[in-house]
C-alpha cells in the first residue's frame, strides 16, 4: 500500500531500537460491534474467555471476515486487521511480590531469591495451566464456531511470552511466530523486564523466528530507569504501524503483556479492560493514514526507584 509505504518514510527511523522521539502515529481506532469486550456493561472482572471468546451473537466469525475484507477493497487509505491479543500465563515474577518482603527496593533488582527465579520470568506450573486451558478454548471456537486461525504471529521476547505462545498454537498451526523487541513489557529497572541474549532465544526456542535488525543483547533495559507510561503507549502505536505496513494479513495474534496490551487498547481507543493472566482479548482495529493519531509527550521523565529505597533496609 503507497500511502502505507509513504507513511513509514516519514516517520524515519523510529523503528530504531532506542528511545523513541518521534511523537505522533497514524489514526488507529477500535471497531466497537463485534465483540462483548467493547461493551462497557460487560464486566472485565468476571469475564473469561475460557467460556466465551467474546464474539456478540449478531455475528459469525466468517461475518467479521468478510465486513473486513471488504472494508479493505473499499478504502486505499485505511486497512482493518483482526488481532487476538494474549497475555502470557502467570510468571514468577508474579506470585515474588507476594512471597518476600521489600520486593520494590531489593529483591525486583536481582534475579531471584534462591528458591525462584523472576530474572526474564518463566511461567508457573498455574500458568502453564492456564495457556493449556485457553489453547484448548481456541482449539474449541475454530472448530465449533470457524474461528479463523491467525495468519501472522508475533510475540514478545521474554521468556514468559515466548512459552505461552509454544503451549498456544503448535497444536494448532505449523506457523511460527516472530520475535518483536517492541511488544515486550515496560522494560527497566526490575530484572523480570530484561530479556535474554538472541542466542538464548533461538538455543531454548527454536520455534522462534526474528524481526530484521533484532539486537543480539538487550540494549533497551535499563538499570536504574523504568519506562514511562507515555513511551510505552507510543512504543505500542510504533508496533502496530510496523505491522501495518509490513504485513498485509488480515488476522494478527500477539502474545505479550498486561502493560503493552493495555497501551495498545489506549492508542485504539478502546476501553479499558484489565486482562488477566493467561487470557485474550479479541479486537478490530482500523487505521487511518490520512488522519494523525495521539500525540504522545515523550519528554515525561522516566521511572526511578522511590527515594526511601536509599536508605538502608533489612531483607
């Protein structure tokens, strides 16, 4: 697509792995009638899509297929893509907080306490349950409802991620997915937001193919800053440009995040949803490359560890 294509120039490097500066996307928007998740009368705390993908019932999943394909004929300027986003099962670094005390000035700083290790999280044996569960969900929709399989997989490069998605979809597609540096966590300061080295990634996941220019050691992570709100949202609306305009599929899955997640729906404008652990939201999203989209204040400084973690503390 040209206007596509002309877009992306524009934008010049912010596909860089680096600080972003660049402060505004194209227009993204959430198509808010095919799902019970954009119904705000749906309840996010007790809905699980292990019982209900959430597809409203005015609807068929080869409906949705073909209102997108035709959109797509319809308007040079706009593209529709389905995307199942899914956040990864529970990780360690989930249930450490609970399990230590001063969690915030100590034991997030390094890898583990002995017992358990959060550096780069890996999955509990409940959250490998949980991926279980939802890829037998899916399993379940495609075959009973004609689900459609996605025809592009991303995922996130930290362990956690890069599990859920070999329990999700092996047992239902050959395809493999491609590792995005952008659909991480907000990454900093605590070790459960650092990956491992390229290397790592394709000794423990063979599985696992990688975007053009994926650094060999994680050059994002930072020591002593935790990226900011802000950052994160334009890092999510970078994302979905590069996909976009690199991959002319029509239905995406991403394996990632509650954070990412949660900014990818800010930069849709749909509502808020709280995802939980082992779950997946399914949404349409339009972009409008005639129309500018958020604009971000990337000048925000980032996060800190909290000044009375200077003083000394017992562990």
């Amino acid at each position: 697509m040209l206007i596509a294509y002309l877009y992306l120039l524009a934008l010049g490097n912010c596909f860089t792995q680096q600080i972003l500066t660049v402060q505004r996307s194209p227009k993204f928007k959430s198509l808010n009638r095919y799902f019970k998740q954009n119904d705000p009368e749906t309840n996010d705390t007790d809905f699980n899509v292990l019982d209900d993908i959430g597809l409203n019932p005015n609807y068929s999943w080869p409906e949705v297929l073909e209102e997108l394909t035709d959109l797509n004929r319809q308007f040079h300027h706009k593209q529709y893509k389905l995307f199942l986003l899914q956040r990864h099962g529970e990780g360690y670094h989930n249930i450490a907080p609970d399990l230590v005390s001063n969690w915030t000035c100590h034991w997030q700083l390094v890898k583990g306490n002995g017992e358990m290790e959060w550096y780069d999280a890996q999955l509990t044996p409940t959250g490998i349950d949980q991926i279980t569960s939802l890829s037998n969900s899916i399993a379940r929709e495609i075959e009973h409802r004609n689900m459609p399989l996605p025809h592009s997989y991303y995922v996130s490069p930290l362990r956690r991620t890069l599990q859920t998605w070999n329990l999700t979809w092996p047992s239902i597609t050959s395809d493999r997915p491609v590792v995005k540096e952008y659909a991480r966590e907000t990454y900093g300061i605590g070790t459960e937001s650092q990956r491992h080295s390229k290397k790592y990634i394709e000794a423990y996941y063979p599985f696992a193919t990688f975007e053009p220019g994926f650094t060999e050691e994680d050059e994002l992570w930072e020591a002593d800053l935790h990226e900011s709100t802000q950052h994160r949202n334009y890092r999510a609306a970078q994302l979905l440009s590069d996909i976009f305009v690199h991959d002319s599929n029509m239905v995406i899955s991403v394996v990632s995040h509650s954070g990412l997640i949660k900014s990818i729906l800010n930069v849709i404008g749909h509502r808020k949803w709280e995802l939980k652990t082992g779950q997946m939201i399914p949404v349409v999203i339009k972009v409008d490359y005639s129309k500018r989209g958020k604009q971000f204040n990337l000048s925000k400084p980032w996060g800190k560890l909290p000044d009375y973690c200077q003083k000394p503390t017992a562990f």
